[in-house]
C-alpha cells in the first residue's frame, strides 16, 4: 500500500444533533468559515491544547 501524504484530507462521518449543528453553523457563520471548516478549526485547536497541558502536566512532575 503507497505511503499517504501527512496533509491529506480523512473524510469521515459525523452525526450531529440539530441543536448543535445549527449552534457551530451561527459560529461558523460569525467567523466566516463553512461549518467542517469551523469543526476542523475547533479540533485543531483542541488537539493543540492538549499537547500544551500535557506539557506543563509533565513538567510539573
């Protein structure tokens, strides 16, 4: 099996109630994004906080 490329795109279903789906659209909307863009915005940031805490947790010990 060829090697994936690190940047390429996953696709992968999601299932989102509409309470929530219509909340990170307003959001989404707010910041000028589409709505994956705004979920990809949010996980990234996400994942980039925890690398940060797990950081400090570790320098801690």
């Amino acid at each position: 099996m060829p090697e994936e490329k690190k940047d390429a795109k996953k696709q992968i279903p999601l299932r989102l109630s509409a309470t929530l789906y219509n909340e990170l659209m307003r959001w989404a909307e707010d910041d000028f994004r589409s709505v994956n863009g705004q979920i990809e915005y949010l996980l990234t940031e996400c994942v980039k906080w925890r690398k940060k805490s797990k950081k400090h947790k570790n320098a801690d010990e």
